[in-house]
C-alpha cells in the first residue's frame, strides 16, 4: 500500500492500528489504488414521504 499511495509504510500502520485519523488528502491517496473515491453529496429532504429535488 506503501508504495502505491506514496504514504510511508509507519504513517499506513498508524491509521490501521486507529492511532491516527487520515486527513482528506490522505483519504484520497489510500481510496485511489483500491478504486474508490470520496465524494460530498447534498441530502435528499424528504417531507410526506417525497424527496425534495
């Protein structure tokens, strides 16, 4: 994982063993090998039972 994402191996152990929290720009390199983004949507509302668009 080291080598694809550029993070150092000890800073990946970090964040598996929950010593530390990622910040974005680190959740973007980690997400991008693996396949997966991250994205910020905006809430459906729903009222009655109908979302609001």
């Amino acid at each position: 994982m080291a080598n694809l994402t550029g993070i150092k191996q000890p800073a990946i152990a970090r964040l598996e063993n929950r010593k530390s929290i990622p910040k974005i720009d680190i959740l973007f390199k980690l997400l991008d090998p693996l396949g997966y983004t991250l994205a910020i949507v905006q809430k459906e509302i729903v009222k009655e039972g109908n979302p609001i668009k």
